[in-house]
C-alpha cells in the first residue's frame, strides 16, 4: 500500500486540512469521552510544529443537515482542544461561503461536516470546497475510511496535496503486518453473537490463520455443526453448513466446557439485571440440557486456547468470546485477554466491544496494536477496499 505520509511532508506556510474522528460522546456541553481526541493530538501537533495553518474537521453523530440541531455543534470538541492544545482552537461555522483564516501555528475547528447537504452522499461540489480550503489534505480518521464521503474520500480527487496522518498511517500499517504477510502461526480469535454477521470476517480468516479460536454465540453455532445440543443457547442452524465448510479450512478451536444458566432465570428485557441472579454452571458441552443458556467458555477450556495464543506469532482479535459484561460470565474473555496480553507475538485488537473488554482487564498497554476503528476495522479484515485509502494510493500515484 503506497500513499503519502504527512511526516514526509513540507507544510511549512501552508495550510493543512485534517479530517479527524473526533466523533466523541456529548453530555451537558462536555466531552464525556476523550479517548479520539486525545488521539488526534499529535497530528494536529505534527502540523503545527512543521509552520502550517491547521484546520480540522469532522463529523459529529448523524445529524439531518436540512434541520441541524445543536445538540450535534462541535463547539464542545472546539473548548476542549483550546484546553489541550494550550491555544485558543476557534469554531468555524460559515466556512462554505466565506474563506478561512488561520495563520502558520493556528489551529481552527471546521463545524460538523455532517452538517453540509451532500457530505455523506459524497458531492463533488462539496469536496471541491474542502480541497479550496488547504494546500495540503491529511486524512487521519481511520473510523471513517470505509465510508465514501465528501470529507474522507471525494476531498482526496480534488487537493493539491493528500497524505495520511500518522493515525491512519499506523493503523493500515498494522494491518498490513497482521494480515498482508503474518509471520506464523497465525490465530484469530473472533467472538460475537452471530455468525452471519461475522461471515466475511471468518470467510476471510480462515485462509490466513492456523487457528481460529470463536466465542459468544458464534461459538454455538460452530458446536451445533458438530452435532452437539446447544439447548436454549443463541445458534442459527441455517448456517451449520457454513460453519462445517469453515472448520474444513482451518483449525477451528471449540470449548469443551462452557458457563450456562437455565433459560428460565434469563429476562431479555432485564438481561444483565437476571444475569446477577442466576445460577452460573460449568458444564461439558455434551452434557448441556434443552434449558441451557451457554454463556461464556469455562475457566479450563479457555486455558487450553491461551496455550494456543502462546504459541502464536501473530493474534488479530475481535469480539470478547462470553457475556463478560457479568464477572460471573467473564472469565473466558479475561483468561484470553491476559493470554492475547502476555503473549510475544504481534497482536492487533479492534471491533465492537473488544476495546471495553481490553478495557476492563487492563490489558491495552499490553495489546501490541488496538484498532479504533469498528466498521472500518472489519471492512479491511474482511479483503474490502477502504474508499478513502484507496483514493490516497490512488493520489500518490498520479
């Protein structure tokens, strides 16, 4: 994958646009997580310190830019990189129709993108505009590239200069180590409720990994094509066939003891509040009954896949592989993670709830690399061309 890296860059005097994931949650006017901005920090600091002009821009929720609302301003984001960056970060609001003025060593903050009609449709017109407002454009929002749009794919045709930042740098060159040429072997550990929605990841993994351990209702389902009663637990039986034809790819690791609850203690409406209160057991899996919910791995079939994820040289994780949101369900996706933790190999992590479970058993400054960006992360495992990456080579090579 060749494109342009802003490190490699002459900015000095120019003015550089950067598109950030700064798509943070927002509560009573504050930035209630800072997790994305504090990431965004040293590209907007790497710009500064070459003498640009900085502009920055994002989008903020899914506003309707026929009737935005200010709930969705990014004047909140605007006050806390003031704090941040130790210099006052203006909010610009009339940037379509009047020029932008920041001078080398100025920061501004462009309002949501998603406010303009035609960003999210990818306007050519629109991305005309973001490209007259730099000399240099920095695609940095990595949570984003999947998605062909006026600020993340359509800008990149139009500006004078394009490179990735730092953070989209990173993580496609993460990427690239785990999944382009992985040193061997390979495992995958890949959790989450259903395999249809997991299909193309697997489809994908298998051809690539040694090993694949699933979890979570996945898990269930690759049980039930092995002929086992999986009782009350989440499984789709139209997909036995497929799960069959990826275990005939690669190794499939499948616990032989699981964590259940009968399905009578299990509300939906109330499910982690009747989880508290259940009776947790461990039990084999060919000893499950018609009433048994499977809910995470046991203790001693997680212990057998960490030996497996020792042995690894390379670990791509996605998805906790139990309801680990409940300790009492939890210990599965902890003996894995503290496994994917004290493991040597390179290990990259990302999707969905991976990152709280990483979270909550401390093991992110473990994680050789830990991916923020969801859909985008699984369009890429997946062997799908990322709109914006593909423009970037595609501007690096004309």
């Amino acid at each position: 994958m060749q494109f342009a890296r802003l490190k490699d860059i002459d900015v000095a005097g120019k003015t550089v646009l950067i598109r950030e994931d700064l798509n943070v949650p927002i509560k009573d006017g504050k930035v209630a997580n800072d997790a994305r901005l504090k990431a965004s920090l040293p590209t907007i600091q790497l710009a500064l310190d070459g003498g640009a002009a900085v502009i920055v821009c994002s989008h903020l929720g899914r506003p309707d830019p026929s009737n935005p609302e200010a709930k969705y301003s990014l004047q909140p984001v605007a006050d806390y990189l003031t704090q941040a960056l130790a210099q006052p970060v203006m909010l610009v609001t009339d940037y379509m129709q009047n020029a932008v003025a920041v001078a080398p060593g100025q920061v501004v903050l462009l309002e949501n993108v998603r406010f303009n009609a035609g960003e999210k449709k990818n306007d050519s017109t629109l991305a005309q505009r973001y490209a007259d407002l730099c000399d240099v454009f920095v695609m940095d929002a990595f949570g984003t590239a999947h998605r062909a749009e006026a600020s993340t794919e359509g800008v990149i045709a139009k500006a004078k200069q394009a490179c990735a930042g730092p953070l989209l740098a990173a993580e496609l060159d993460a990427l690239a180590k785990a999944l382009d040429n992985p040193e061997k072997p390979m495992l995958a550990i890949v959790g989450g409720s259903k395999v249809s929605t997991k299909l193309e990841v697997l489809t994908s993994l298998a051809k690539i990994c040694d090993q694949i351990i699933v979890g979570g209702g996945i898990a269930n389902t690759f049980l039930a094509a092995k002929g086992i009663n999986v009782g009350a637990s989440l499984c789709e039986p139209d997909m036995l066939e497929t799960a069959k034809q990826i275990m005939a790819q690669t190794q499939v690791l499948l616990p032989t003891e699981v964590v259940v609850a009968d399905k009578s203690q299990v509300n939906f409406d109330d499910f982690f509040g009747s989880l508290a209160i259940a009776d947790a057991l461990v039990k084999p899996v060919e000893a499950l009954g018609d009433n048994d919910m499977i809910l995470d791995i046991a203790p001693d079939s997680a212990k057998v896949m960490a030996a497996a994820i020792k042995n690894a040289k390379t670990i791509l994780w996605n998805g906790p592989v139990g309801v680990f949101e409940d300790d009492k369900s939890g210990q599965g996706t902890q003996i894995i993670s503290q496994a994917v933790a004290a493991s040597e190999g390179f290990s990259i992590a990302g999707g969905g709830d991976t990152l709280a479970a990483i979270d909550k058993y401390q093991v992110a400054d473990k994680v050789s690399y830990t991916s923020t960006g969801g859909g985008a992360f699984l369009e890429f495992v997946e062997g799908k061309t990322l709109p914006a990456v593909h423009a970037l080579t595609q501007h690096a090579n004309s």
